[in-house]
C-alpha cells in the first residue's frame, strides 16, 4: 500500500487552480459597467422642474438660444450707451455726418461723439462757455479735428425745431462790434466791409462759426442761415471721430425714412454744403481723430450703436 501512495500521480489540481487565478488571460473578463446617461443638463432642464429663469438660461431650444442672443447684444449696447452717455451728458452721445462743409477734417459717413460744452474744457475757453475759439486756439496750441479751436453743435438762431448744425467757432464778437473789419479773416470776407455783410454791427454777443469747408462765415451767407451763435444756443462740442461706422445709421435711415430709428432731436444738424464745385471728394479716413482713451471706448461701441446714433449734417 505503501508503494500504491508512492505510485499515484500527484494532485495537480490546486496548482490548475492557481495558475488560472494568476493568467488574466485564461481568467474570465468582468464587463465594463454601463456609460451613465449622456443627456446633458440642458436637455434635461424644464420649466416645471427647474423654474422659468433657469430654463431660460440652460435649455437648447432654438428659438430661446436665438433671443439669449439678441437680449445679450442688446444688454451690451446698452450697458455701453449708458457709459458714453455718462461721460457726454448728450443723448445719443454718437451722431453721424451726412454732409462734406468740415471736410478734410469729418467726411461724410464719420461716427461723432460729443459732449457737453462745459466738459473737456480747453485753456482760455470764452468765459464759463466751455468753448475755445479759432483765434484763441491759434495763441496757446489747441486744436480739435486739424484746426485751432473747438467744433461746436448749436441750434441755428435757437430754433429748437431747426436741425442742429456742427461747426468751428471762430472767433467771440461783442454787442454792437464791428467784426467783419476788425476779426474777420481778409482771405474770407475779401475787402467787404461792415455795411456790405448781415450781423454787422454785432445785435448782440455771441460767436462767428465757419464750416471747415465752406467758402464763407455761417453769419454772412457762407455757410448755415443762422445769425450770430449765442452761448445758450450751443448743444455740445465735437470730441473724437470714427471713421465711416456713421454710413450703418444713414443706410438705414435712407432706407426706411426714419421709421425704425427715428432721429434725435438734439442730434440733426443742418446741411451746410460749400457752393456746387468746391466739395472735394469724400475718401477714407484713418484712425481716431484723438488718441485719448474715449476713442477707444467709443471704437467698440461705434458698430452696435450706429443704428441709434442722430444725424449729423456738417
């Protein structure tokens, strides 16, 4: 019996066991669990379990993605056009130029951004009017839009129901002065005297304008049919220029006549185009008229807000 035991064939069994348990390649696979559901939680979100406003803002409906679109745009111009208008105190603070009588210096087709005239004041403005003249700026170096002195918006004899009118003040005259002889530049009145000229004397003070362009002064016929500008009558002055983003507000207002973006009041300026033949070609203009940080803001701004900008007609 002994011999039997040490004849039978060993028990290889626990060593099968092992080796099965040890080879993953002969040991059975588990299978992977199940991916979890991949629906998103905008497609899950509903008005009833999640409330209007969060539907709102998470689900994939197309029409609702559309107007978040819409409204955010919107928000943004807005959230803009309050800041702009905050540091303008104009509304719209944004205009656009229809006509070419400040050519070189606004083109038709310029964006605009004004402001009040008593901000942004410039040394040896006239009295607390906030504006420097022609004259004084060619004394101490200041200069807007290429020329010395301020480019001012006023109402042509302070006709609120006239269109406004954008151009240069040239100089500030007393009651009863006699400007044409004693201010008036000679290469624009030529050798015309008081006598020859309308608002000469002065009937009351106030400021001669000129359009950049035009071949004569606003007060003898040159330019816009207005009289003296009295301070009163001034709306606000001309800061920086963007060039051709007003072309969005005059296509549409072309378009639909006012309709869908009617104008300001406070914003249309009366066409004061030089006599036919002495227009030079309107062309491209480059970069901001000032590098000061208000050109940038109004630069991004300028798209969104070109179809609720006013008119300007230089």
């Amino acid at each position: 019996m002994s011999g039997s035991r040490s004849g039978a064939p060993p028990d290889d069994s626990g060593d099968d066991d092992r080796d099965q348990s040890d080879d993953p390649a002969g040991s059975p696979q588990t299978p992977p669990p199940e991916p979890a559901s991949t629906a998103s939680d905008s497609d899950d979100v509903t008005i009833e379990d999640d409330g209007l406003v969060r539907w709102f803002f998470k689900t994939n409906d197309e029409t609702v993605m559309v107007t978040r679109d819409i409204l955010s745009s919107v928000a943004i111009v807005a959230a803009v056009a309050l800041l702009l208008f905050g540091v303008s105190g104009i509304w719209p603070p944004l205009v656009a130029v229809e006509s070419g009588s400040m050519e070189p210096n606004m083109y038709r087709g310029d964006l605009i951004f004004v402001v009040e005239e008593d901000r942004f004041v410039g040394d040896s403005a006239i009295g607390d009017t906030g504006v420097v003249t022609l004259e004084r700026g060619q004394t101490n170096d200041y200069t807007k839009f290429g020329n010395p002195g301020d480019v001012i918006v006023f109402r042509p004899n302070g006709n609120s129901a006239a269109t406004p009118v954008i151009h240069r003040a040239h100089f500030w005259v007393e009651k009863n002065e006699r400007w044409v002889e004693t201010k008036a530049s000679e290469e624009i009145v030529g050798d015309a005297t008081c006598q020859d000229l309308p608002n000469c004397p002065a009937p009351y003070a106030g400021f001669i304008t000129k359009g950049d362009h035009n071949p004569g002064y606003d007060q003898t016929g040159g330019g816009a049919d207005t009289g003296i500008v009295k301070p009163e009558w001034v709306t606000g002055k001309a800061q920086y220029r963007i060039p051709w983003l007003g072309h969005v507000r005059l296509t549409v207002d072309r378009l639909f006549g006012g309709m869908i973006v009617p104008p300001a009041p406070s914003s249309q300026l009366a066409d004061t185009r030089p006599e036919p033949g002495a227009m030079t070609p309107a062309g491209p203009a480059s970069g901001f008229e000032s590098n000061g940080e208000l050109a940038g803001i109004a630069g991004v701004a300028g798209g969104s807000l070109a179809l609720v900008a006013g008119r300007y007609r230089s």
